[in-house]
C-alpha cells in the first residue's frame, strides 16, 4: 500500500469513525489481530470491535465530537497523525459524570499498515487537558 493510500485510509477513519459516528467502519481499517498500544487504563475488547466500542463510548460522553486532522506523514509502513478533538460532554465519559462542559484536546496516532490493515497503533492524546476541562480532579501525588 502506497504512503498516499495509507494517508487516505486513516483520513476516511478519522472522517466516519470520529466525526461521522460510523463506527462499523472500523473493521474495514483495522486488522482483527492488531496490537493497541496506549497508557488509558482499561481493556477495551480486541480487533476492530474493541477500536469500534472505544469510539462508541467517547461519542457517547461527547456527541457533538469534531476531529480535525492538523497534519498526516509517513514513510514505509509507518503513518503519523494529528488531530485536534473538540466537543461537548453531555453523558458520562467512563467515571466522569457529565458535565455539559466543552473541551478542545489534540492528539497524536502513529499507525503500522500492512495490506491495507492498521496491524498496530501507538496512541497519545492530551487526557490531562480534558480532565482539567471537563473539571475532574485530578490526583496530584503526595507531599510526603
């Protein structure tokens, strides 16, 4: 698969996962084994399906969600990606209540495509941002 092919496939992802909420569309991005590399505690289910109910549940929290891809390269099987999210809690984001308060976060995906099927994603996203925008508290450590 060519960079420019690639690029295209994960600007669709971005385009009907994030934005459009077809988040069927999954499966025809991510390959069923693909490994998910990303510090967010929790276990979300494997292959497309897991990728699709992490979408779902965000959306959920945040249905008025915008994603703006702010810049996208690659070389060879490697894809790089930032985005920018915005929207709107109105439901509750894992142990967040709903605040109905706006957030703006940007994030970064590094993606290894091999024919045609993400294999493998490192994600990172600003998750400190939005728990200070949504209001949440935020364990700061100890002083001892």
């Amino acid at each position: 698969m060519s960079i420019e092919s690639s690029k295209e496939l994960i600007r669709r992802f971005y385009d009907e996962v994030w934005n459009k909420g077809n988040t069927d569309f999954a499966f025809e991005v991510f390959a069923e084994n693909y490994v998910r590399n990303d510090l967010r505690p929790g276990n979300p289910l494997m292959g497309p399906a897991g990728q699709k109910q992490i979408a779902e549940d965000f959306r959920a929290a945040f249905p008025d969600l915008t994603m703006v891809v702010d810049l996208i390269f690659g070389e060879g099987e490697m894809l790089v990606a930032r985005w920018t999210m915005q929207g709107t809690n109105t439901a509750p984001w894992g142990n967040q209540p709903p605040t109905g308060k706006s957030i703006k976060f940007s994030g970064v995906n590094i993606y290894r495509i091999v024919n045609g099927k993400v294999v493998e994603i490192w994600n990172h996203r600003d998750d400190l941002g939005v728990m200070q925008q949504l209001g949440a508290p935020i364990y700061a450590g100890s002083n001892r």
